[in-house]
C-alpha cells in the first residue's frame, strides 16, 4: 500500500469532542498499511507520495448509518412525492421493488446511491437493504458487497427482509415483496455472516440482522430469536423504530407501551443495538438509551421531507446516547449524500421550538436556540458517532492508530470565499463541497473531485435507460 503524506492542510478536525476536535500541533497526515501513523508538522520522507492540501480542510470520512442503496432510481416518483410514510411506502418502495427483480437494477442503483456518497466525502456505508424475498433469482448481499468493493468503500450490509406481510402497505404488493420464512430470514443471516462478515475494528466489510421493522415486519415471537441468533454470531440489530406519530400511537393501542419499550421487552436494546430515525421518544425511551447504551440514526432529511418530525439529538447528546447521521433512502431524500445531510442537521435543530424552549424557565417563550447543534457536534456523530453505533472501534476519528479514513475538501468555490473559520465550510457553507481526496484504509478512492476508473456518463446512461424502464 502506497507511504502518504497529506501536507499543508489550512484545519484539520479530528471528529472527537470537546477540544479534541481541533487539531493544536499542526494538519499534516502521515499514512503506512491504511493507517494514520502521525499528525502534526511532518516533512516528506524518501519514496513517500505528498498529496497537497493546500487550501484544503481536512475531516473524518463521514459514516452512513442507514441507507437503501436500490431506493437510489426512485428518487422524485410524482405519485410519493407530497405523501407521509405510510402511503409513500405503499405508492413508491413497496410497489416499485417488482422492478428489481434481477441484479443489473440492483446493482446500478447500489453504484449511484454509493458514488453519490463517496463524492459527499463518505467513506462507510451502512446499507439496510431489505429486497429479500422466496425463490429470489441473483444473490442480493453478494452484489452490493461486490459494488462497494470495486469502488473501495467500508461496507456494512444490514441485512433486512420481512418474514410476515405489513397488513398497512403491502395489501396489494407485487411477488418480489413476498416475506420470508423465519427459518429462512435467519439462514440468510448466518450465510451472509458465514461468507462476509469481519470482526476486526477496521473492518472492510460486516453484516448486520435487520428485520426492516420490528413487529410490522415479523410476529412478535420472532424478535427474540433473532436477537438471540445476532448475539451468538458477534453481529449487531438494527431497524427502524418511532419513526412517527402513527407508529407510536399503534404500539400503544396494540402493545400498551413505547415502541422502544416493546423492543427492550424482546432484547433489541444495548450497545449492539441502534435505531433509524427514532423521531418520537419521550423522556423515558431517551433514559432507556442512554441507560442501554442503545443508539441512534439520525435521518433529519427524510424525516423533514416525509413530514414525520424532527428528533431529539441535542437532548440525546447531552445524555450520551450514542448518536449517528444517515441519509435514509434516496425515494424519501432526493439528494442522499452526508454533505447535505449535515448541512440540515445543523440548521434543522437551531430552528426547533422545542431546543429553545427547554432552556427557558416554564418554557413559555417561542423560538429555537441558536446553539442547539454545532457544527462540531454535527462532524462528530457524522463521523466517529457513527463508527460507535457500527462497532468499527478503528475507524471514525483521525487519532494515530486509527484508520486512514479522511476527507481532504478544497475550498475553491466562491461560497467559501470569505469564511473567517474555513474549517466549518463542509457543514455550514451548505452544498456539496469538492473534494481534493477521499481516502479509505489509506487508498485514494476520490482525487480531483473525481473517482478513479469511474466512466460517469456511462453509470449516469445506465441508470437513465432503467428510469426509463421503471417509468414505463
């Protein structure tokens, strides 16, 4: 593997809290095997290659905790574009997954949803794909994990799936939404643990259970076998969990309690266990996940586009609930990349009503708080947070010893001229901003705004021809 010098760099920002976000002794990286073996005020050594960060700011890879790669051609659908979860999930992912019944759809779709991430800066993608159903022709887990791989991306399959039909969306779904068996859901985990899943804290690849929602998509017997065949194979659980009003209202009236705590009845809590979106947590489900050590994936785009709401992260914070990013799938979030979705998450919490109120005695006054979320804070979940909820303990944070994961971003564009603090640009300036180099385990995976190999006009006429397709 190539001996790198990252040089010159106006900032660099670490992803840990605090103080330790900043660098104090100076911005050059120093990078041997896929790992970052000195930070400070570094001179080239002999054979070494200098990448020139002149003008550049320097931040973690950022770390995608949910996403639906195959979501990535449905992106705008007219019939979805103006409707709430759950008649958005009947008229766009449910009915439109008939297409993806062979694996070139998948596959493209996994492409675009992974080049438009890697071009934010991302550099971990954490895919829940639940396109899983009996007598499947290709091998889905394979193909997604072959994709990332080409493109030389950290890649966590959470392998999703359905094992009862969802009564409130699936009523008129097409073959290829048919769920599983629970014998079957559950081989499907082991064999794709069996064939992809590392243990290591820098891991490459790692698998996931993810039943796609805990109680619409399975019955409620088979929420503890999972949990306990996840446990036994070293892997982690995630889903979707409160991710509206309706859902939470549901659970009430069926199960008499929070959906959080349906799920801790059932052993889906813990440090290996985290959540997309939840949205709706009262006070006690915010105690249950700061006392379980149970995290989150926080989504504010799709949850903003969808109507759902927004969450309580700089409550959750202040807990020490371990607290992600992600951008969801591009059918509820148009733009799926972890630049726009940080840019959001900062500006979606200063505008809450509820993070002004609650630091104003009674809570009378109207208003947000301008300091609800920094833009630090926002770099940290993006980026060493979301290693946290992954288990991927050597990723995340530019420390020595950590991986080589890092985003060099060039500040050339006129929204950047003038930033009295440069190193805020990639979240506050808005917009995606160019990238001098994305590194994964120390390889360059982008340079020059650009991905080595890639033909993009092809990718681009590839994924035209099945729009198409689909719209026919």
């Amino acid at each position: 593997m190539t001996e790198l010098l990252i040089q010159g760099a106006t900032a660099l920002w670490t992803g840990l809290r605090g103080d330790a976000m900043r660098a104090g002794s100076g911005t050059d990286i120093r990078v041997r095997q896929g790992v970052i073996t000195a930070i400070g005020r570094l001179s080239a050594e002999p054979g070494e290659r200098v990448l020139d960060a002149s003008g550049c700011v320097i931040h973690p890879a950022s770390v995608n905790t949910h996403h639906h790669l195959f979501q990535s051609l449905l992106k705008g659908i007219p019939a979805g574009i103006n409707l709430a979860l759950l008649p958005w999930l009947a008229a766009v992912p449910v009915a439109y997954r008939r297409h993806f019944d062979h694996e070139e759809a998948l596959r493209v779709a996994a492409r675009v949803g992974l080049v438009e991430l890697m071009l934010s800066g991302c550099g971990t993608v954490a895919d829940h794909q639940y396109h899983y159903y009996p007598g499947m022709p290709f091998d889905a887990s394979a193909a997604v994990f072959d994709e990332a791989d080409k493109l030389g991306l950290r890649f966590v399959l959470c392998r999703g799936g359905a094992t009862q039909v969802r009564e409130m969306t699936d009523a008129a779904a097409p073959p290829q939404v048919a769920p599983e068996t629970l014998d079957a859901f559950m081989a499907g985990i082991e064999r794709d643990v069996r064939r992809f899943h590392d243990p290591s804290p820098m891991a490459m690849r790692r698998v996931v259970s993810a039943i796609t929602t805990p109680n619409w998509s399975c019955r409620l017997e088979h929420l503890q076998p999972m949990a306990e065949q996840a446990r036994a194979l070293g892997i982690r659980l995630h889903s979707h969990l409160s991710e509206t009003h309706d859902y939470v209202r549901w659970a009430r009236e069926v199960h008499g309690c929070t959906p959080l705590q349906f799920v801790e009845q059932h052993g889906w809590v813990g440090p290996d266990v985290w959540f997309a979106h939840m949205v709706h947590l009262d006070d006690g489900d915010l105690a249950i996940c700061a006392r379980t050590g149970t995290g989150i994936a926080h989504c504010p785009q799709s949850n903003a586009r969808l109507g759902s709401g927004i969450a309580r992260i700089p409550e959750a914070l202040a807990l020490g609930i371990p607290v992600s990013l992600a951008v969801d799938g591009a059918a509820s979030n148009e733009a799926a990349d972890m630049a726009s979705e940080m840019h959001a998450a900062w500006l979606t919490h200063r505008a809450d009503p509820r993070a002004g109120q609650r630091l104003r005695a009674g809570g009378t006054q109207p208003g947000g708080n301008a300091a609800a979320l920094t833009v630090e804070d926002v770099v940290h979940i993006a980026s060493a947070g979301g290693a946290r909820v992954l288990g991927l303990d050597g990723v995340g944070a530019l420390q020595v010893g950590m991986a080589a994961d890092i985003a060099v971003y060039s500040l050339d564009q006129p929204r950047h001229f003038g930033l009295h603090d440069p190193a805020i640009a990639p979240v506050a300036s808005g917009g995606r901003t160019p990238l001098r180099a994305l590194l994964v385990q120390g390889r360059v995976v982008v340079e020059n705004d650009g991905v080595p190999g890639l033909d993009l006009a092809q990718l681009r006429a590839d994924a035209q021809a099945l729009v198409q397709r689909l719209r026919a």
